[in-house]
C-alpha cells in the first residue's frame, strides 16, 4: 500500500548541512583568507550537487523524502504537517562539515551560523523517513547518510540540544533561535 510517514521512523539527512549558510557568512565578510575551508565552503554554496542518484535509490523504501530547499525545519515541518505527526530531532547529530567545524573554530564565521543550519535551505541535500527496520538498506546509499531524529506521535517539531533540553524551534530564522 502507499507509505505513509509513522510515529517511529526514523530521520535521516544526506552529506552535510550548514555549509552554504557559512559561505555566504564569509561572502558578507569583506575580506576573506581563501583557505582551502574558505574555497570547500564557497565551492558548496555556489555549485551544490543535487542528491539526484541518492532520491531515486530511497524512492523505493524511504517513507517520505524532501530536498531540502527552505531549510531542515522548516521543509521536514510539511512533511510532518501533511502526515498529522511531528519530529525530534537531536541537534548535536546534525551533519557538519570537517571544513564548517574548522571556521567556527578558527572564528572564519560566526557562532550564529548554526541556526542557519536548521533554517537554510542552499545545500540541497535531501531529508527522508524510513521505518527502523529498513535502516540497514542504507548502506547501499552513495553518500553519507546521517540519522538525525525520529517521528513522533505529537505535532510539531522539538529540538534537542547536546544535554538533552528541549530547544525553541527557530521560526523560519536564526533571529528567533537565541
């Protein structure tokens, strides 16, 4: 029968995410060492592959499956919307890039850019659901799958942080997500 997105699938991303916000954070910058962070950041936001190969190899098992255009929150909000569910989502699982971590580090672009993680849509990586017991098909995937949450029962979509606190969700932009 048709798949329907259920209280305990699970949540999964593809690649990383956060690397097209932390570009156009340096972007803004007036000037900008071109690291080769700096380059890999740049490259992502202004020449994104899209998970074409990966969308059609979940097709036949993933229960719902967005790219993510608008922003992880906001895109998996209408899938969890359209379904009468609701998401948790644990944000230390969120996938970054060794090139991301290296400029928060190296203070490149700002602390902030995190929410931008949650609320940018510019990576084109795809977002999907699948039952618990299909988690093992995603070995045959192409490129690094990250499970990031699971759907509940309650609308809504609550965000976990790294000790296990519930997180105001950010609406529609890092300006609320403080």
């Amino acid at each position: 029968g048709p798949r329907v997105v259920s209280p305990g699938d699970l949540i999964f991303v593809t690649g990383t995410l956060g690397d097209a916000a932390a570009a156009l954070s340096l972007l803004k910058q007036n000037q900008v060492k071109p690291t080769a962070e700096v380059e890999y950041l740049i490259n992502r936001l202004q020449q994104p592959e899209p998970r074409v190969n990966e969308g059609l190899s979940l097709a036949g098992m993933a229960t719902s499956c967005i790219d993510i255009s608008d922003g992880l929150i906001a895109d998996l909000g209408h899938v969890v919307q359209a379904s009468g569910v609701g998401a948790r989502l644990q944000r230390a699982r969120i996938p970054r890039s060794a090139e991301f971590v290296t400029a928060i580090s190296q203070a490149l672009i700002p602390e902030d850019v995190w929410d931008q993680v949650l609320t940018g849509g510019d990576d084109y990586e795809l977002c999907f659901t699948l039952p618990a017991a299909q988690r093992n098909q995603l070995e045959a995937l192409p490129c690094r799958v990250t499970e990031i949450g699971v759907i509940t029962a309650e609308s809504g979509i609550e965000l976990i942080d790294e000790n296990g606190h519930s997180l105001p969700p950010p609406e529609g932009g890092y300006d609320h997500f403080r």
